[in-house]
C-alpha cells in the first residue's frame, strides 16, 4: 500500500517535505499541494510527478487521493486545518506550533479526543535527530544515572526583527520545550525568563524551566547570533552527562585554524531527523500504527509552556504552567 | 514508476539491503530473493512483504518482476551473476569485489562494453557518505590547494584468522583503494606494503600507493584492532588539510573519561552511505539515467591494485599496477 | 634578588605552594612555614632545603627572612594573618576567600588603604590560567563582539556532605563569580539561585549573576558529579563565542570509545596556573611592581557576591549585590 | 646552590632559553653569553640582569661563573663546543643536533666516554612535553598492549628553500625520530623515504622507519604546509591507540566555523616543553644526578637515523641503519 500525502503549503517547509515525500520515502506518494501562491503549489507540483495543485485546502483535505495531510502553512491557519482533517478522520502531520494559542489547541485535543483516534502528529523532528534518541537512549539507560540538568544553547544566524520578543520563544525555544519534555518523560511547571544587556529586541534569552519532578532545564536562545546555526545540549545525571554538538564529520585546518564548519540555517543540521520522521509517519500509517513522535497533547503542552515563558519574560517574574487534565487518548 | 529488485545473496549484507528497499527507498520494491540458505532467503523476502523466494539465483535475474539486480552472494559468485544480469539486459549493482581476480573483472568489462550499455554499478558505498562527499567537495573546491598525501586509518575490532594476509587487502583495504581514486580523480600506478612486528597472520599492515599525479596514499589496515570499528583519514594540501573523524554526535563524560563511543563493526558507520547508495541507484534507474558511485572500471581497477598489493606483501618490492586501455564506455 | 617567602598553612594547598617555591619558580626561596600541625609544618621545611618550620604564625610574619607571607590556612583565619602582613608592611598573596565575611574582606581593605600601598593579593589562579588568558585575549580583541552571556559548570568529582548547601558557592562557584568579573570587567550586581531535585544537601545549583553592564552569567556548580573533575565555560558575543574545556592532549581509544582522561580533582588541571601564579607575584616583587591577579577589591567583591547568592539560596529569591565605593587604591 | 648557566649562540633557541633561565626556572643563574653577533649577545645579556656577554666562546665554557653550557649555536659548531665543554668537565646541554655527522657524534661520545661523566644532555625538548610524556604513560602501562605502529605529522608553515631535500629530514624528522626511539624505548633499523609530486623541493615527504622490535613509524613531515604549526602522532597498540593533538584549550566560534587557533611556529606548541627541560636539567645538576633527558647516545643514534634517512631520499631506496656498540656509560 502507497499512503498519498497531500501538503498544505509548500513555503521552505512544505518544499523540502514535498521533495522527501517524493524521493525519499518509502511507501509513500505526493498526490496532491496547495499553497497561496498558486504558481509556488504548481511548481512544487510538478517537481514530484504526478501530484495535483489544488485550489483550495479543505478540497484537499478531502481528496480521495490524499490519505494523509502534512499542514506546513502559516502558524495561524494550523488549527483550522489540522481541524478540518480530524473532521475527515484522516492523519495529519502539522508542523510546530499545533496552534499559536493555548486556547486553540484544546480545541484540536477535544476534537480528536471525540473522534475517538489518534490522528495528529506535530512536527518536533527533533525527537527522530540520531544525535538526540542516542542522547534519550543512553539516558534511559541508567549509565548516567537520574537526570539533574539539561542545558540547552539554540542560537539562528540572524531572524527577522518581527522575530524577535515573544517568537524568539515561541518559535525557536520552543523546540527545546518539546524536547526536554520527550528526553525527560517529565512536564514543565515553571519558567523564568532573563534577558542581557536587553535592549527592546531581546533577541538573545535565558529561559530556566522547572520540571515537575524537579530537573532544571536552562536554555539559551539567540535568534541573531551571526556566525551561524549552532544546536547544543548537555544533560546532567547524578552519574554523568552526555553532550550532542553535532558538527560536521569533515575537520579543515586551513589558514592558522583547525575546526569545523557550521550551517547557515537548521536545514542541514535536521534534514536526516526530517527523513526520518516522514519515513516513521508513513510506515506506521501503512502498519495501522498510532503515530509516532510528537502527539496533540505535546503540541498542546509545548504551547501552554512557551505561552508561560513569553508571560514571563513580559512581567519579569517566574511563571507557573497549568494545565489541563490529560485525556485519556493519550495515556 | 516502481523499480522491482531482485538481491542474490541474504546473508549480513543482502539483508540489509532488503530492509532498505523495502522501508526506506522511494520508488523500489524488493520483489525476489535467492539464497543457498533457502529458510533464510524465504525469510527475508517474508519481512519484506510481496517479495518471494526463488529457488535458482538465474531464475531471478530473468524474472519479470525484476528490473534491477543487486548481487551480496559470495566473492567467488560475482562475475558470474553480473554477466548473467548484464547478458539478461540488467541493471546489477555488485557488493565489492566485482570479481576477485582481474581476470574475471576484465570479462565483465567485455561483456559490458560488448552490450553498448552502463548497467554494472559496484557497491563502493563510501562514495555515497556525506563525510567522505564532504571532504571530495572541499577538495574539488580548491581551498586546501592540490591534493599530495592521503593518510587512511582502517581498523576492523576483529576478524576470523582466515581473514589475514592477503584477505586483510582485498577485503578490507580494498575500500581505500577506491576511495583513493575516487577522492583524488586519479589511478594508482604504484604499491609498496609494511607489515608491523609481523608474525604469520600479517593483521595489520601498512600500504603506501602512488598515484598517477605523484599523490602518496598511506593506509593503516588493523583487522584486528580489538577496541572498535575505527575508520578515519585525512587528506593534505598544498595549502591545508581536511580530515574525517566520523564519531557519533553524542559525547559521554562518566567514570573518569569524556569521549566518543565506536561502534563494533562498519554498519552503523555506513548506514546513511547505503540507504544513500540505493536511493541513488533507484532514483537514476528511474530516470533513465547512467549510474552512479562506481562503475566497472572502477571495479576493475580495485581488485588490480588489490592484486599488487597482494603480491608487494608476498614479496616484500614495490610493485606497479599496469591498467589496461580504459573503454569508451567508460570515458 | 632572591625572595624569601613564608607560608601559613601547609595543608594540600600551602605544600604545594611550598613545593612550586622551592623548585619551579625563578627568584624564591622558602625560608618560614607554619602549619598548627608541628610535624606537617617541619616536613614540609624539610623537603625544601633550607626553610625553617616556626611555631607561631605572626611571628613568621615578622620574621627578617620572610619578605613576603603567603596564607594558605583555613578560611576563618586569613582574615587575621593578612591583617598582621599589612601591620609588618609585607605583601601577602592569601587563598581565597580573602575573608569568609564582607566585614572581614572591608576591614583588610580598610587596612590596606590606610598602608598606602598595595599589599594584598587573593589566589584566584584561574586568572593565569593560560585557557582563561587565552579567552579574554579574545574578548578584548573584539573578534566576538561585545559580551553578552557567560555559561559555566564547575564540577567536583566529590565534596564532604559538610560542603554542600552554601559552601558549594563560597567554595566552589566563587572561582566563577572572580572569573566573570575579571573576564568581564565588571561587577555583579544580582543573583538568584536555582537547584534541582533538590533534597537538603543542594550539592547541585545553577546560579544566575547579573553584570552591571547587563551580561548574564549561568554557573552550574556541583560538587559530588562522581564521574571526574570538570570545569568548562562559553562566552557569548554578539560575534560569535569561545569556549574553554581544558581536556587533556592525548586521546585514549581503547573497549569501545574515544575520549579524554579526566583529572580527579583540581590540581592536575590548574597545576600551570598555580606555577604562574607565584612566578608572577615573585617577579613583580623582584621588580618594586605592584602585584597582579586578584587584588583587595577583588576578593571582597567576590565574598559579597557569593553571599548575595547564599542568601538568594536560603530564601528562594533574586539577590541585590550591594558593594560599597570602591576605594582609589584599586583604582 | 645556584647553577650559573653560560648560553653559546644568542638567536632565536638561545635567547628564548636566556629568557626562561633568568625568569622561569628555579636555582638556576645566566651568567654569561656568547653570540657570532656581539650587540645580540650584549643586549641578551642585559636583559637577564647579571650575565656578562663574553667574547670568546672557549672563554665563556671556562669562566668560573659558568657551572654548566648551554650550545645553541649554528649547527656545524656545536661538536666543537660540546667537546670543550666534556674537556672542562662542565655539563652542557646541546640543542639537536648533537653533530651533523654520524662521525661527529662519535667524536663527542668516545670523549664523554673518556671523560668518565654523564656530561651531555642533546635537546630534544619533546620528551619533556606533557603530552608526550603522558603517552608514553599510557603505553608503559599497558593499556593499549605493545605497540605496533607510530603514525607522525609533522608541518611547518613554512621554511626558507635552503631548508628542502635532505634538511626536512635533519632539521625537522629528526624529532619525530628522536621521539619514536625514546616513546619505543627501542632503536630505527632501517629507512624509506617516499616523496609526493615531487619537484626538486622535495619539501613533503613519508618516511617510514623500521624498529628493532618490529614497530613501524611513519612520519609525514611537510615544511611549507602554509596554514600552520601542527604536530600530531599516534600510536596504535595492541589493544588500543593512543593520539596527540595539542590544540589550544579555547575553542572559537566565528564566521561560520567552529575550530582551534594554530600556532605559527613551534615555540607555543613547546614552550612548556622547553620549560620542564631546563628545569629538570638544573634540579638535576643541584642534586648531583645524571642529567635526563636525551643523552649523548640518543643524539649519536638520532642522527645515525636521520643519515640513513638521508640516503633514502637520495638513493630512493631502503637503507638499514647501522649503529655502534652501545658505549657502558649509556647502559
């Protein structure tokens, strides 16, 4: 069986699934993309064989050739679409954030708790990244014993100032959110926010979240740091740590230096965690599995805490995340 | 289009290969399988879904749902199932050697160019591994200036005693050796070898090959080296070097070290240059294009300086690689 | 001109003291020790020639062979022996902390103002630590921009259970907080204080500081991380960063990993500053030069600090630091 | 007991040693220099307090003010003054080589021999490098089973054209042979020499060593690499290998790239090296012990290996090396 993938918008995101999904996984077609831009839909159209253009999303998601949706549109249209997809009781893959506010995505966890299924997935690809399951493997493994800390340092060669403030948390940190919960098994409880030399652009952060059992995660995110794409952590157990800087296999040494060359951007550093992800969502959807990877509950959780962190950072006081009871569909 | 590949051989390598065609290539479907160990060959193809079992490896090659070949069966079989799939008008790719002898590579040489067509492919994987893909473009681009020395570590944690001598050459320096050509455009016209404290096995050795241009190549071969799988180089220029260290991402700090953990053998090293190699294979056939990563010739040329090698351990000279006329075919 | 040098204490730090005096740095002699152990003070002057071992601290102060004292004993008492050196006018180089209380570090700078001279030098080696110089060479050169975030861990392999809570910081992340301020050029102005999973002891704590000039600095102490002794830290630029992880030069593959030995404690790793360190005081000596290093100042700016952040530990809140004008001599 | 130290030959080696002698190293006194160049040694000579610049250098060995010499001269004198110095029954420590010629060398060791005394040290300061030291550690220890190969990198950034050919081998192999003898504790029986694209330069070359007990050593040594200063080796056990790589212990984030500062010449990379020599060398000569470090055998036997290697180059053949009858005073 071939799963058809229909993609809502096919920007930087929804390009590169595009080209995956018709390259470089097994198992699966793209059938058919829409995107604002039409001629953008077409052209990403006709890159991959035989996929259709659609003029309009929910006709997508509704197509009898798309099995699956992978929503890679604008922050703001997720929660509309990956809505309409549960209503069509087809699996969807969104990619961050499942919905901008707390409030919308609830309502995506009650629409999919009332459908009874596990359909939506979000796209934190980080968790399929080899460098971060080895780091998870080697923590439940127990070799270095229960975890204390978790440093993280997330720093983007430049952003746009519109990216500054709030987004430098929801829109880079927050894939440290995700990911301290996943590596942990744990929920964030609280978070502190501290800005240096904070001029009113605040695009270099310190957020030091409080896990429910008590693991503290410190995380520096700087979406304008110049020299280039840098992703790091180091987590802490009561019997050692284990440290993930994934830097090139290749080391120069050339004019007076030894060392390794750094990304522009994130797409280098994550493409293999894209692959994969892709290739495990198609492969458990041909297996009549659950979903793998990040669940509607975690896009919610991510969201509540990154929320927690931009009310922090505004009222320069430490905030407590409350949320919801978690349902039962995903114990 | 899907292509359909039959595998001849299901050992450690042939399955490997069916696993990936059947769960992480886009466009291939694994439709036959031969093995001298029937229960094997009819498990693989069972994990595989459609695939079946054959009972002749022949049989396979003219099979209608077999548009491609891939041969991991024993050294000794290869000539004769390239020939086979190149008389059937097939695509085959070749696990190395293409044969062991120069002999046999120079017939399948004729019977390629005798067929006016590129359908041979050999399994040189390392062409397809983005370290080894990394380094060829930092050299190609020019900013470690003209390429004068290429030193390669190879270390194998162990191998069966009849793995020694020579085998130490053709199995396993063998992978230098196209590596060297491959990195450095270039032919090797020249073999000396070293052998360290050398008892009978000759378990370790050291190969020093020169080039056509005048680029020295030295290659530590250790089947043996007990602690790990360990492959490594580094590649000097006029005016820098650049070198490839593959550890893993993660790094461990606990009971008095910080290190890198090493894998036991090749296939975690080189998971990512199969999947690669495969995809790349499929994709091309697809297309209707020639293949790519090494082709005949470089078979050819591989095992005759294997051979020289071989024969400047037997006799403790320098040897030179005498090459015949390169095909047309092959230009 | 040889300097004759007296040392109070002779426990591991004072007889290493005694041991570099003695026979690696250039234009000292040890001529006194003091040690309330009789016999560990006499072998200690045993093993360097011609040094006596005397019976009463204050009295090897006056001593006409000692031109200069260096303090090593315990912590309560530093702030009475570098009293008594300022008294005899002789430049004394004291262990940190200078004084354990910011009224014992404000009454030696009230005495050293009222000599007129610069007397007191505070044994923050790290200072000369040639990884340290090296960092903030690089800071002053420009090369990463201004300052923006100093991350820290300081980890011990172990520390008695009578260390933790508050010593862990008055001990242990003082060498941090002396650290930033000198790499920094700045003083600290608040500190809050976090620890994780936190039973009673607290031997884990993440200490956020914050630099007049608005730089912040997160310190992760913890003094019982069992797998070795491990000091690290980045500096964060607008530029750019450097990082600093003094791991030895030799790597060790060997049972399945790559990695770097890690020394047992602090010695092995600060060995070369403690070298430097007292070559620096003596040849400054030797010249008529005011001392380098940590000065008066300096270690009662880092003894306020470090209280600022017992007491944001005890009360769970963000610390002001509060220091008085700093006084012309330091200037 | 002061140890006053006449340097022969004030250039660069010469005055660096001034420099640590008068202000780096413990019991030790520069006392008197010579120069060829009168205003260079005259103005060493004044930097380093009391030392008086004499104008003869047979003069110099025989001042009473001199208990030990120092030859850093041109390398043709130094046989001379290594004589004269056994013949004033002073220790001289003689920067490599010991003689340019095998018969040189045996002059000096026949003298020594005749003198009685243990008087000459050859400075092959790398024995004195931590992490070598610290390798040798290692392989003394077992840990990675006996050693079988030692792999060598050694590149200059640059080097005048007088010092091509035969000079790479006598000026700068000559330390990774000294260093293979002495981390083997074995003696090089016999030479290769290969030389990539080799122009007349020759200013890049292989040469693989053969030792007593089978270990073989290959040493690149390369003295126009361009980019920098960078020596490396490592050597390859029987259970395990251990490298060294001594980059600076900051590591700098910048314009893309994640690497090590490389120095320019070899007097950062040796600095400490240089530093224990000396130091080791006067607590020795205060102690009355047989200097350490590499003696008069050791300079005899290194260039007895460099000649051979010498003749490799030139004869493009494999020379076994020849070595005297180990005189008794080197037992």
């Amino acid at each position: 069986m071939t799963v058809g993938v229909g993609i809502i918008g096919t920007g930087v995101m929804g390009s590169d699934h595009a080209r995956l999904l018709a390259g470089a996984v097994s198992g699966a077609a793209l059938t058919a993309v829409f995107d604002v831009d039409q001629q953008r839909a077409a052209a990403v159209a006709g890159s991959a064989g035989s996929a259709r253009a659609l003029a309009d999303p929910i006709e997508l998601i509704h197509d009898d050739a798309v099995d699956a949706v992978l929503v890679a549109s604008s922050d703001p249209t997720h929660e509309a679409f990956v809505l309409a997809s549960i209503a069509a009781g087809k699996p969807v893959l969104c990619e961050k954030p499942l919905a901008p506010t707390v409030d919308g995505c609830l309502r995506i966890l009650d629409a999919e708790a009332a459908s009874g299924r596990r359909l939506v997935s979000v796209g934190f690809m980080r968790r399929y990244d080899p460098g971060y399951v080895d780091m998870k493997t080697i923590l439940d493994s127990g070799e270095i014993g229960a975890a204390l800390v978790l440093h993280c340092v997330h720093r983007n060669a430049s952003a746009p100032a519109s990216r500054f403030r709030g987004d430098v948390i929801t829109n880079s940190a927050v894939h440290e959110i995700d990911l301290a919960r996943w590596l942990l098994d744990d929920e964030i409880v609280a978070a502190s926010v501290y800005t240096p030399r904070a001029g009113a652009t605040r695009d270099i952060q310190i957020l030091v979240l409080e896990s429910a059992t008590g693991v503290l995660v410190d995380i520096e995110v700087f979406v304008n740091a110049r020299y280039g794409y840098d992703v790091r952590c180091e987590l802490v157990g009561e019997e050692g740590s284990v440290s993930l800087d994934a830097a090139p296999a290749t080391e120069l040494r050339r004019a007076g230096m030894a060392g390794r060359r750094l990304p522009g951007d994130w797409r280098p550093r994550f493409a293999e965690a894209y692959r994969r992800e892709l290739q495990d969502w198609i492969e458990r959807l041909r297996n009549n599995r659950n979903p793998g990877g990040a669940d509607g509950w975690d896009g919610y959780s991510a969201t509540a805490v990154a929320q927690a962190c931009v009310a922090a950072l505004e009222t320069n006081t430490r905030q407590e995340v409350k949320l919801t009871a978690k349902p039962h569909l995903y114990a």
